[in-house]
C-alpha cells in the first residue's frame, strides 16, 4: 500500500471515529428543558404576549381572581424585575406565582405539554427520584419514580437539599394552578416531580432526611430519567373498568377525555346491557379522580341510560368571541352571554335503560367536565352525590385554549367561557355532596376503594 494510500485509509478511520462519537454524544446528551437563554427585552416580550392573548381569550377574569388589582400590581413587578438576561426557566419562575393568584385549574401559567415532557423525560431529563402523597401538611412518599413501590413507601420527607419540606411544599402549591387550595393540593400531588424540576431546576443528586419506621434517616439519591405514574398513557381498562358484587356495579371512569369516543360509548352500552342482565339494582359511578374532558361523552355515555326527565347540562353562559369559533353575526373579541334553551330529551324506551338507584361518587380530584356531570346529577336528581366536595367550583370555565410563547416556548393555557350550572344558581364555591361518606350506608365493594 502507498504511503498516499494509508494516509487517506486513516483519514477515513479517523473520520469515521469521529462520526461514531459525535453520534454517540447525540443519543447520550440530556436535553435541559428550558435552559435557552433570552434577554431581558425578550422575556418582557413574552410577558406582554402572554398577557394580551390571556386577555383577548378569557371572558372575565373576576370570575377566579379575587383582586384584580393585586394580579395587574403583580404582573407589572414581575416584568420591571426582569433587568438582565435570564433562561425560559427562569422567567417561569418569576411567573408561576401567579397561578396561585389566577386561581383556575383551567388557567395555567405553563411549561411543557405531557406530550412535550415525556419526550425530554426519554431524552434524559432526570426528575425528583420519588412519586409523593401530600397529607396534612407533610410530603409522604408513595413509590420510587415510575415503580409499584418503594422501601421507602410512607416515609415523612423532612428536608431536600437542605430546605425544610414544609417550605418545599408551600412554595410549590404558590406556583400550581388549581381553583382552590385543596385542588392545588391535588394537582401539585400528581405532577409533583415536573413542578419540582421547574422551581428548583435540575439536579443530578438530593440529599434528603427522611422520618421512616420512626427514625431519622439521611440519603442521598441521584436524579432519575423515568416518567411518572400520572404522566404515562394508560390503557382503556386502566380509565374506564366495571365491577360487580351481588346487585351493585362500581363504575370506574377516571376521565372524560379519551381519543376514541366510540370505543368509550360501546363500552357503556354493553355495561348497562351487563347491568340489566344481572338484575343490578344499584349503580356506583366513581368520578373521584376524573379530571374531566368532553361533555358529551357523559350525556351520550351514562345520561342516555339513566336521564328520566329532559335536562339542561348547564344555565347560562359567557363566552368569548374567537375567531376561529365565531358564528355568523358574531363580532371576535365580543363577549356573549345568553341562557341555554336547548333540552336533551330522555330515552327511557332504550332496551338497556336503568331503572334503579344510582350514586356517584365525587372528591376534591372531581373536576371541570365532571363537575357539570356532577352538577346536571344534582339538580334533576338523577344520582346522589357521596363524597367530599369538589376541588373546582360548580360555576366551571371551560373551552380551554393553548398558546406558546415566542422565544421561551413556555406553554399558556386560558378558557374561553364559563357555564353556570342547570339550576341557574351562580355558585362560585365547590359542588357539595349530598352526603359524605360515613353519612350513608354504601357496599363492602366501594368501602374497600374509598
């Protein structure tokens, strides 16, 4: 071989060595969600798009905020703060405070989408190594990050890096959207590893004391690329299952916001052909952890079988003009407020129609579209509610709109109406059972879940 030739066959190892790691490096390197750096005149203008579309898209914001004043007061600090450059990150910091102030679980001062997070999560972003339970105050753990359990399950967190739990958790309930306290609670709980992520930023090791089989222990854990329990898909019989016992059903429907609405609505028609052949007298439906979803898979998928009189699923309403949404003769931007006249008539002719006595369970977790469910149930008396009040108020907003904010990528999300429940009553507070738990004698079946 000449010497031209082995020089050009090790440019071509060489070359290929080279190509090799640089892929390697590609497959192995994190990605950092929101680590781009902007300037200052940047993130004020993400503020300022932020703030203008919230305001061309929800119809009235008194409806969640207690004191508009305090929230434009808050705004405007937080975007004179802003001095110096700073990373996407950063500039969520500053703003998620004010989740807590817009106080809507469909209001969201956002960052990635489920879709977005379990992407970084495959990527390498590494997460808070445990999934958490929030109870009275203090944070338990539940499970290792994405497992069954943990040898640490139930044990009292007592600090993380040096910072007390109680002032983790009180921080991050600030930047967690929700209407209430209690749902912010809720939220928090479910989401807890990306909140974490987004208010403290990365880590790749925690220190954490720990109060388990009553004794202080310390550990030290290293971060982990693993997607949460509450953020992975699940299957249909995970969201939507059926049990019997003796002339009772537990109906299990963890949300009403599936992709394919036929497969939902076969499955409840079979359900109640079920019910019928087994001579159920007494139907549970268990809507404590239903985030809510589309209105219509309920009213086709369980009122359609249990209705005995014509309803309205809501009263009144107030919604914004959009543009994409907007009927003829309708001018964008307008706000419309109007009763809603149409009523959905009963089918009490269906051949799978229940006849007997229907109970629903509701909880703090009961929100958005399940909470019109709930309120629909409520007013016509087609079910009694058993629970604990809702996390979400009975006036519910809804229509929710997205929007990405230009050089951080920070995802925004606002309604763009609210509805008033059936009976016409404004109710800003929670949906209230009818009973709470220890108030009604329920089956060994729903005893064992509750």
């Amino acid at each position: 071989m000449s010497k031209k030739s082995w020089h050009m066959l090790k440019v071509i190892v060489c070359f290929g060595v080279l190509l090799n790691c640089s892929v390697l490096n590609a497959q192995t390197t994190k990605h950092t969600p929101f680590s781009q750096q902007l300037t200052a005149k940047q993130a004020q203008s993400d503020m300022e798009q932020w703030f203008d579309w919230l305001h061309q898209t929800h119809p009235d914001l008194t409806h969640s905020i207690e004191n508009v004043d305090v929230f434009y007061d808050e705004y405007a600090r937080i975007k004179a703060s802003i001095v110096e450059p700073l990373s996407a990150l950063a500039l969520w910091q500053k703003m998620a405070p004010l989740n807590s102030i817009l106080a809507d679980g469909h209001i969201k001062v956002g960052h990635g989408s489920s879709k977005q997070w379990r992407q970084w999560i495959t990527e390498g972003t590494a997460l808070f190594p445990f999934e958490v339970e929030i109870k009275d105050g203090s944070l338990f753990i539940l499970r290792d990050l994405s497992e069954e359990s943990s040898e640490y399950k139930g044990a009292r967190i007592e600090s993380v890096n040096g910072e007390r739990a109680t002032s983790i958790l009180n921080k991050l309930l600030v930047n967690t959207h929700g209407d209430t306290p209690q749902f912010r609670g809720h939220v928090l709980q479910s989401q807890f590893n990306r909140l974490f992520f987004m208010t403290y930023g990365p880590h790749q090791t925690f220190d954490i004391e720990l109060f388990h089989k009553a004794e202080t222990q310390k550990i030290t854990v290293n971060a982990k690329a693993a997607i949460p329990t509450h953020l992975k898909k699940h299957t249909f019989e995970e969201v939507f299952n059926v049990t019997y016992d003796a002339e009772t059903a537990l109906l299990t429907l963890n949300t009403f916001a599936w992709d394919d609405i036929t497969q939902f609505l076969q499955f409840m028609d079979s359900t109640f052909a079920e019910i019928k052949r087994r001579n159920i007298g007494h139907l549970i439906i268990d809507i404590r952890n239903n985030g809510g979803g589309n209105d219509n898979m309920w009213m086709a998928g369980i009122l359609r079988y249990i209705a005995d009189k014509p309803y309205r699923h809501f009263s009144f309403y107030e919604s914004k003009i959009l543009l994409k949404y907007r009927d003829p003769g309708q001018v964008v931007s307008n706000i419309e407020r109007g009763e809603n006249t149409r009523s959905i008539q009963p089918e009490p002719d269906l051949e799978n129609f229940f006849r007997g006595r229907t109970t629903v369970l509701i909880d703090t977790g009961t929100y958005s579209s399940s909470i019109v469910f709930a309120n629909t149930l409520q007013d016509y008396g087609f079910a009694q509610l058993v629970g604990n009040p809702t996390g979400g108020r009975s006036t519910q907003s809804g229509g929710i709109q997205f929007t990405q904010l230009t050089h951080s990528g920070l995802q925004m999300i606002s309604p763009r109406f609210l509805l008033i429940r059936p009976n016409g009553t404004k109710q800003i507070t929670p949906v209230v059972p009818d009973f709470g738990y220890c108030d009604v004698a329920l089956p060994d079946v729903v005893q064992q879940c509750i």
